[in-house]
C-alpha cells in the first residue's frame, strides 16, 4: 500500500480547498466524502472568497446587491451594497465543482464514509466504507485532515473536546422563485428575517439563487419546529406557493474550537474546527480559509516532521480572524436575546455609518480602520440602543 501524504475526510469546501491546495502544491493526497449530501446553506460568498480562491463566474447563481434586515414588527432597512455585490453559490453544484477542481489538481478522490483512524501495527491509516462495493478500505497516510462538518467523526475520535462542540441546528428549503409580481421578491436582494416567531436565537432567511431560492431558519433551542418556523417564514414573504425543490438541516458549530489537532497527525478544518461566524452563521468563506490553513500547516509539518507545525493551523486562522469573531459574537450575545433587541438591532441598521462600515468589513473579511470617527459615533449609537435612550424606528 502505497501511503499517502495526506488524507482529507470531507469534501465540502473546506476539505476540498485543502485537497487542492496539497495537491497543487505536489502532494500525494486523497479526499474522502460521502455522495449525495447536501448541507443547507443561504450560499452567499463574499468578493473577497471570490478573489482568494478563484471561484468563476459561472459557479455564481445569483449577484446580490442589496440586503433587507426584518424587525420583528415588520420593519424593513434596505442595505445597498455599493460598488459590488454578494455572490450566491447552490451548494449541490458548487462543492462538487469544488471536488472536481482538486481531482484535477490531482487529489484522490474516494466516496465513501468514514470509520475510523487505525494504528495498529504502526503508522496511520483512515479506514471508511465504499460506497459502490460496501466493502471497508484503508488508506496509509503520513497526514489526516478532518474537514467531516460540526460532528466530526475525526474530532470526536481525535482531538480533546471534539466530542462537545456546541451548535445549531439549521434548516432551509430550496424552492422555485415566485413569479414576477407575485410576492415581494428581489432576485438580487436578501432578506434576513428577525423575528422571535421564526427563530428565538437567531434568525430566517430568505436568500435567491437565480433558478431558485433558500428560504430557511437556524436555532440553539430545543423543541423549536424548524419545518414550521420556515413554512411560517414562507407564508408572512409570500411564498407559500412556490415548489418546494429540494429540503435540508444540518448542524452548525457556534465558535472555533480551542484545539484543531492531536499532537500527532490529525487536524480539523471548517465546520470541524467549529469556523462559522457568529451573528451571520457564514461558512463558506470560513471554511475555504480554515482549509486552507490547515492545508498550510500539513504542508510545514511534511516538510519539518515535526507534529507541532500542525497547530499553525488554528493560529494563521485566528490570527486573521479572532477579532471579527469577538466583534460578530458581542453582536449576537447583545441582540438576538429578545425581539425588543432584535427591534433595535434592525433600527441600529438603518444608519448610514452602520450600513458601510458593515459591508466593508463583510465585503474584504476584516475590521475596517481608516474611519476611526465613525468607529466611535457608532459605538455610541450602539449603545444608546442598547440602553434604551434611542428608540427604535418603526414603520
């Protein structure tokens, strides 16, 4: 048995970014991922996951240039997105071009489920299950990336504390647009819904993809009816009529872990590693870093030999990410806690410094710094919500 230099166990898009990336880089590398599944995912991609990881223009289903923040009372703050747009990914076709694309870099590609990390007898071997033949194989590998999602078999087996990463639970539904005029649609706006009704903790969606569109809900509590709190999203935007397409849910990690590797061969990416932003739940652009952070950190690690180089991984990653992970989860912890707050929250957006300093820093993936004064009239403002001595605007 020929081994491996790394074995990445999922291909969503953080395990195949790191696939790629080794692949490219002249690795011998192998990428195991189950077929067929589908997570949900409202697949808005920043410019900047544009650039960074060259993603063509033909994987984007839909160019955003407007955002629509919901009150719990129904008022409605539209965001321009000046000088640019969001890009929509549709997670079926997109991870698959994504697999594809580190396939012909020249990664292995398996599709099967994953078992197990075997050491017996010496050396590291990732055992899964194949899909076609239903018989257990193994793969020798110097190198394991878990980039398996928020219940990672890899973590749970591997890393301490990977068996207790706290998520939520979302849930969309892929459905055909209304027809023009039907209902109050944009095809090139988002609608982000909060709304205690829909979710307690979180928020609704309702995000188009050109041919289609998500429309879907995430929450930490138990016993909250996700089919019900989407179809009611669905029936208070009008589009209780439309097919519904395809439906999906799935977990989604609520903070990065405190450790990504296990001292010896294995680190996690993506989900895995817990890399979803707080307040907006995006993953995408996270998890393409995360894995290629870990892919970085294998590839020191290879040439070093040293399995210490592996947690580079966590810290290239936090490096450039930490603060706006603090700043989104104050966010979060401040206004999704009742719809009083979430009221505010939603009149907080309508000023213009909010609106731009927002989208700057979503747009490029970092805190914006050249407009200090601005910074501050918004720390005022944002307190002087929170403490009640502004109201909110209603419509």
């Amino acid at each position: 048995m020929m081994k491996l230099d790394v074995v990445v166990v999922g291909g969503g898009p953080s395990g195949a970014t790191a696939a790629e990336d080794l692949a490219r880089a002249g690795h011998r590398v192998a990428l195991i991922d189950r077929a067929g599944r589908i997570k949900p995912c409202g697949g808005a991609i920043p410019p900047r996951a544009i650039k960074d990881f060259a993603i063509p223009d033909d994987q984007l289903v839909a160019k955003i240039t407007t955002a629509r923040m919901i009150s719990p009372t129904g008022r409605k703050v539209d965001i321009p997105i000046e000088g640019g747009f969001v890009g929509m990914v549709d997670r079926e076709h997109f991870d698959e071009y994504l697999r594809e694309r580190a396939a012909e870099a020249g990664a292995e590609r398996h599709t099967g489920t994953f078992l197990g990390i075997d050491r017996e007898g010496g050396g590291t071997r990732v055992i899964y299950r194949d899909k076609d033949s239903g018989e257990e194989r193994a793969l020798a590998t110097r190198y394991v990336i878990g980039a398996d999602g928020a219940r990672s078999g890899v973590a749970r087996q591997e890393v301490p504390g990977g068996d207790k990463i706290p998520y939520v639970i979302a849930y969309h539904e892929i459905i055909a647009p209304p027809e023009p005029g039907a209902a109050d649609y944009d095809p090139l706006r988002c609608d982000v819904v909060y709304d205690g009704a829909i979710s307690p903790d979180f928020y609704g969606w309702v995000f188009p993809h050109g041919g289609s569109c998500s429309v879907g809900m995430g929450t930490g509590v138990d016993g909250i009816d996700l089919k019900a709190a989407t179809k009611a999203l669905r029936a208070a935007s009008g589009l209780s009529d439309c097919a519904t397409i395809r439906r999906e849910g799935a977990p989604i990690p609520l903070h990065p872990m405190e450790r990504w590797d296990n001292g010896a061969d294995v680190v996690l990416a993506g989900d895995a590693a817990g890399v979803v932003a707080p307040s907006s739940g995006e993953g995408i652009f996270y998890a393409m870093a995360g894995g290629r952070a870990a892919a970085t950190a294998t590839q020191a690690a290879l040439a070093s030999g040293k399995a210490r180089d592996l947690a580079l991984a966590r810290k290239l990653f936090m490096k450039e990410h930490k603060n706006v992970f603090k700043i989104l989860r104050a966010m979060q912890d401040a206004y999704y806690k009742s719809d009083e707050r979430r009221e505010r929250f939603v009149s907080l957006c309508h000023d213009i410094d909010v609106q731009r300093l927002t989208f700057e820093a979503y747009m490029n993936k970092s805190l914006v710094k050249a407009r200090p004064l601005a910074h501050i009239k918004i720390g005022l403002k944002n307190l002087a919500h929170l403490t009640g001595l502004v109201r909110p605007l209603y419509t």
